[in-house]
C-alpha cells in the first residue's frame, strides 16, 4: 500500500510542510506546521488513506516542544 507522507522542516526562518515531495506550505512557527501537517493527514487517514507525518528538528536546537505539549493534547494514533 502507498504511504502518503507529509514532512515538517525549517529552511531559512520558515518551517516548511511538503506533501508528496510536490507541494509546499510555509509556517512561522513549528506549531503551525506541525498542526497543519497533522490535520491534513487525519483527513487522508479518515478517506482510508496510509499516511505518516515526518517531522526535521532544527539543527539550531528547535527540537524542543511539539504543538502536541504545548497545546497539552496528543492526537490518537492513526493506527
């Protein structure tokens, strides 16, 4: 089965969230973009799609707290 993949990374001062290696969306923060990729592939998985979420900590030291803890919610598993 085919895996739709969302991955969350910083370039420059933007954190960027790329779908299928094509489309990009741009962020100011890591939340947003971790919020976003999240949300979409919670759609996906509830149309039966296989999806996973790759997040790319900032190599400055941003690997610190997800939206998840500061938002002091988890999502469910997509399994």
């Amino acid at each position: 089965m085919h895996t739709d993949r969302f991955v969350v990374f910083k370039f420059q001062d933007e954190w960027l969230v790329t779908y299928a290696d094509r489309e990009q969306s741009a962020f100011a923060t890591r939340q947003d973009a971790e919020r976003s990729a999240f949300d979409a592939a919670d759609t996906l998985a509830s149309h039966g799609h296989a999806v996973s979420v790759l997040i790319i900590p900032d190599a400055a030291g941003d690997a610190s707290t997800s939206c998840f803890s500061a938002m002091g919610t988890e999502k469910k598993s997509l399994n």
